[in-house]
C-alpha cells in the first residue's frame, strides 16, 4: 500500500476542515459543506412551489364559468343525496340528518340560480345576435 492510500484512509476520521466535510479526495473537502441539507432544501423548495402553483391555480377566474360551476354543483348534489341515503340507511343522529338535508336544499337552491343566469345570459345574447 502506498503512502496515499493510507492519507485518505487518514482524513475520513475524526477532526473537520473550515469551510467543508472531509471526502476521500487527497488534501480536499467535499464542494458543499452539507450535501444532505441541499436535498431537503430542494425538496422543500419543490412542495412550496407545487403548493403556491395549486393555490394560484385554484383562484384562476377563468377556470369559473357557470357551465363548469353548474356541473360542480350538481356532482355536490348528488353526493349530498348518496350521503343523506347512507344517513338514513345507518340510522346517523337526527342532527347530522337535518344538516345534510339542509345543505343539500342549500346546494339546490344555488344550483337553480346558477342555471336561470346562464339561461337569461343565453337569452340575452341571442337577442343581441338579433338586433344586429
């Protein structure tokens, strides 16, 4: 064995260098003083960018039109009702009935108002496509 082997061998044990961890390399310290840190961070870094993403993507208007707000509407509805059903079926508390069946009334309500909105809105433009 040469005398390098044995000098690597040698900075791999105990007592640290300023400015960086020791590495097998001869004389020289790792590039980055904590590699593992830089991992978390970048992962960290990700989930707060993907989240910020969703956030933004959530509030988007665009994505708000009354089609898209009838259908998710009616898919709550439905749910409501499946959820009412199971309620009934295993005999859930009175209160917890009555607070679905009232949301679902809630839910059904909105849900007529949005569909007599986009009807006078399409009412609406056909007579302007009519004048014209």
């Amino acid at each position: 064995m040469d005398g390098r082997a044995g000098e690597i061998i040698d900075q791999g044990r105990g007592g640290g260098v300023a400015g960086g961890r020791k590495c097998g390399r001869v004389g020289g310290t790792h590039p980055f003083p904590m590699p593992e840190a830089f991992a978390v961070l970048a992962v960290f870094a990700i989930s707060v960018a993907a989240y910020v993403n969703g956030l933004l993507k959530a509030r988007d208007p665009s994505l708000r039109t009354p089609a898209r707000e009838i259908e998710r509407l009616e898919r709550q509805a439905e749910w409501l009702e499946q959820r009412l059903d199971q309620a009934r079926r295993e005999k859930w508390g009175v209160v917890m009935a009555e607070r679905i069946s009232a949301e679902l009334g809630a839910t059904l309500e909105e849900l007529a108002a949005r569909r007599r909105e986009l009807r006078e809105g399409a009412r609406a433009e056909v007579s302007r496509g009519q004048t014209m």
